[in-house]
C-alpha cells in the first residue's frame, strides 16, 4: 500500500501534475492510509532538510525559549498522564526532539504496521487513535517548517536549499488543508506565511483554475 500510495504522488508530480491532484485522495483508496504515507513522506522532508544544518556550530547558540518564530516559544512534553513534564528547551533541541519522536512512531509497528497485510494496517489507520497521534504529527512537523522558516531561512538560502523548502512545505500546506489537519490556533503565529499557500490551494480548487 505504501509503495503504491507514494508511486501515485510522485508519478502525479512527476508527469507535470499539479500539487493540488497530487494532494487529492486516489480514487478506491482509504483516506486514513493516505494520511498515513503522507505522515511518513513529510517526516522524511523535514528530516532532509534539517540534516543539512543540523551539525552547524551556530544552533549550540541558541538559550531554551530561543529560535522560535515570534511571539511563541513551543515546550517540549516529556511522560505522559500524571507524570508528564514540560521543559523549556531551544528550537533546535526542539526539532531534534520532535524528529526522534515522530521516528520512534513510525517506527513502532503497533502504531505504523509493515502493511503486508493491507487489511490489518488499514484497521490501525482507521483508529481514533491513529488519527490522534497522525494529528500531532502533522502539528508538530508544521511547528518545525515554522522554526526553520523563522531562524534559518537565511542558512538554508545559502546553501542553496530554499527552492526545496519551499517546495516541499507548500505540498505540505495543500495536503494539510485539504484534510483539515491543522487547527486554526496552530497556524495563526504563521500567518504571514501560510495566508499566501493557502491562497493557491483556494484557487486551485476552482473549476476555471488550471493548476
């Protein structure tokens, strides 16, 4: 299933299709499998991304509550029930937190199952707690797009890497606003950049839009 779900996204891009079909949920197949794979695909962009920088001496210069985009400081939750904890840490430790945790989902079969047995893993994707847990993926990746667009645009610009970034975090945005993943309360400190995205997915939808 996921070698199938990936092939239709990349060979929809791949033919000059645009992000808006490549965003669309196939026709036949479960849309909580698609979120699925796109969880996994978006992880492994961000992951890129960030490991491009992530052994750069300057992030060691970052305080806890620094690096984030302005006017909010993201904590990290560790434990869980009555014995979880909220710790002040710095962006950076942030989205190398965020990317252990979202590895250790994916890779937990309990939670991702090797789909082998398409039908089993499509009955732990149809979960509420799947769902739950694909939500603060989705929320959490969004937070790191937002760190790296705050703090490290400028690096990553350099380096020849914001045409990538760019690209990868507007197929982000489509597929996130086409399946409602993301609250309003978690995109308003990024406003500024999302409004223009969401602009063009809106567009894309219309009938007379050609992309």
């Amino acid at each position: 299933m996921r070698d199938r779900l990936h092939g239709y996204t990349k060979r929809t891009l791949g033919a000059g299709g645009s992000v808006t079909e490549a965003v669309r949920l196939p026709p036949g197949e479960s849309c909580a499998g698609w979120v699925a794979v796109h969880a996994i695909d978006f992880y492994n962009n961000v992951s890129t991304i960030w490991a491009v920088m992530s052994t750069d001496p300057y992030l060691n210069s970052f305080r806890p509550g620094e690096g984030f985009p302005s006017g909010v400081e993201y904590r990290w939750s560790e434990g869980s029930g009555k014995n979880a904890t909220t710790v002040s840490v710095s962006a950076p430790v942030y989205i190398e937190k965020v990317l252990q945790w979202i590895a250790d989902q994916i890779n937990d079969e309990s939670k991702f199952p090797e789909d082998d047995d398409e039908a089993e893993a499509l009955r732990v994707f149809q979960t509420p707690a799947f769902a739950a847990l694909c939500g603060q993926i989705f929320r959490r990746l969004f937070r790191v797009y937002g760190i790296i667009y705050s703090s490290f645009f400028g690096t990553l610009e350099a380096l020849g890497m914001a045409p990538h970034l760019n690209t990868t975090f507007k197929h982000f945005m489509f597929f996130c606003t086409e399946f409602g993943l993301l609250p309003e309360r978690e995109i308003e400190p990024l406003e500024v950049l999302v409004k223009p995205i969401r602009k063009k997915y809106y567009l894309s939808k219309q009938p007379s839009s050609s992309k």
